[in-house]
C-alpha cells in the first residue's frame, strides 16, 4: 500500500496538472481522432454507430441542434456503465468515479488524476480506460450523445485567467468561441457583459458598485475598483476600525448615502481569514467586533484563532 510520495512523484504532480489544463482551454480538435473514439464509446456500449456532429461553440450547437432532437436516458446512461463497470473490474471503486461519458471540460481533473497514477505506475494500465484517455486528449471539449447522433465541440478561442487559474478578463470575454459565444468573468465570478463593461471602466460610480445585488460580483467589482473612490460616497465615514483581526487583516464600518435609499448604508469591510478575500457585508451595528458578531447571526462571540 502507497503511503507516501517520491520527491519525483510530487514533482510530476503539477506538471500532469498543467498538461490537463492546457488541453482542456487550449487543445486543439482532432476531429478523425475524436470521431473515431466517439464511435468505439457507442461501440462498446452496444449502441448503434451515431453521425459525429462538430459544433464550434453553444450558438453552433443551438443551430445544428435543432428543436426536434431528444435526449435518450438510455444512451448516456450505458456509455456511463459500460466505461465504470470496466473499470470497476480492474482497479477500484474510486477510479470508477474519475470516469464520465461527457468530455474534457467535465473530465480534464479526473483525468489528470488518473493520468498521474498511471505514470507514477501506482495504476496498472487499462485498456477502456486508456482509449478513454485519448478521446479527451483528442481536443473534445463538450458532447452530447444522443441516439442518432453526437456533438463535439471544439476548445475555445479565447480563454483568459488570472494568476490562481481562473477565468478572468478586464480587456474582453474571458471565454469566447468561434461560433460568437463570449463569457464575462472576473476572478471566476459570472457577469452579464453589459455589467461587466460597467465594472471594468473604472467609471461606474462607486454607490452603484457597493449596490450590485449578487454578493460575489460586488466582491469582485470592488476589489478591481480604485479605493481612493470610496470617498466619492455622499457623507462617506469611518465609524469603527481596527489594524488587526487576528488573521492580519483590517477590519472597519463605513457608514455613506446613496441616492435611492433614504437611510445611509452601513457595511463591515472585512476579510475572509481563510481565502484573503475581501467583503463588504451589510451591518446596523457601529463597532467592529459587534458587527462581525451578527454576520454570525450572533449578538457577542468571543473571536479565537482556529488551532
């Protein structure tokens, strides 16, 4: 039984990681490849040899799709079990979970997963398994199986991330498609493009930024927002604030106006102590520690460093 890493072993790690991840954003599509390898999946689920339908992005698949096709159960669930129960008959149960009948950009971490034990020889090779591995190297990045015919979609285009991975853009889509398809996000965080021409800006007034409805993508816009604007805020004021929370971070409660409420606003500006993450979080309260006290639902916690 494995009970620890080689130095080599966890060296590959992230090189297994990086591969998958390229492949999965910026493969390209090897259609002979993959449609062969799309035909053996019905193949050896004893499924009736379907037409292999290439879509450049969801727009393409909405036009090739068309209204009249539907999903049959029956399908995915047997290329599904034809592949698990395979495997499940040659390593073990946790391997069965790593595989799915979707594509690459369901299956590039499961994949590395496996991909990595193999090379570490911790896995034994096998052969479903194997030919599996090569339909997702083969650039498929989404399919969908039905019973008279299969779309593959091609990687996207456009992809950008930040440092930690994500997708993220200021400059354009964050995930765009040849079909026209463009995807808004931040950090990871979803936006609609017209929101998200707002946030990125820098000219969308701040009292609109601290206004935004979803939590996360106030978070975000926030923490791209020049902070020196705070002070644009109408009887903008710093009613409690304290250097040091325990996890290094600052914490403060800012009262300010915006013009559709009458009342003025009051947040806690305050930090994740696990992620870093920066939050403004709504509070009626006008001293820190009580403040961060309610967003626990609470009216006095005693506050300690987990161990």
């Amino acid at each position: 039984m494995l009970t620890k890493l080689t130095k080599k072993q966890e060296a590959l790690m992230p090189v297994v990681r990086d591969e998958w991840i390229n492949l999965a954003l910026h493969g390209e599509l090897d259609k002979e490849e993959c449609e062969a390898s799309v035909k053996w999946l019905y193949y050896i689920s004893k499924l009736k040899e379907p037409e292999v339908v290439f879509i450049d992005g969801p727009k393409d698949l909405g036009k090739k799709f068309g209204v009249r096709n539907s999903v049959r159960n029956s399908v995915r669930n047997s290329v599904r079990n034809s592949v698990w129960n395979s495997v499940d008959n040659s390593v073990d149960n946790s391997v069965r979970n790593s595989v799915s009948w979707t594509s690459l950009c369901y299956d590039a971490d499961n994949a590395s997963w496996y991909d990595f034990w193999l090379r570490t020889k911790v896995i034994k090779p096998f052969e479903k398994l194997e030919k599996y591995l090569g339909f997702l190297r083969s650039g498929a990045f989404y399919c969908l199986f039905f019973d008279k015919k299969a779309f593959v979609m091609s990687c996207p285009s456009r992809v950008g991330q930040d440092e930690r991975k994500r997708l993220h853009s200021v400059i354009g889509p964050a995930l765009a498609f040849k079909d026209g398809t463009e995807i808004y996000k931040i950090h990871g965080i979803d936006f609609e493009k017209k929101l998200w021409q707002e946030v990125v800006s820098g000219k969308m007034p701040v009292e609109k930024i601290l206004s935004i409805e979803n939590t996360e993508q106030r978070r975000v816009a926030y923490e791209i927002m020049d902070k020196s604007r705070m002070k644009e805020l109408k009887d903008y004021k710093v009613l409690d604030e304290v250097k040091d929370d325990g996890y290094g971070y600052p914490m403060k409660v800012v009262e300010f106006k915006v013009r559709q409420f009458d009342e003025s606003l009051r947040y806690l500006n305050c930090h994740c102590s696990t992620t870093g993450r920066e939050y403004f979080i709504e509070t009626r309260q006008t001293e820190c520690w009580s403040a961060k006290a309610k967003s626990f639902g609470s009216d006095s916690i005693i506050f300690s460093k987990e161990l």
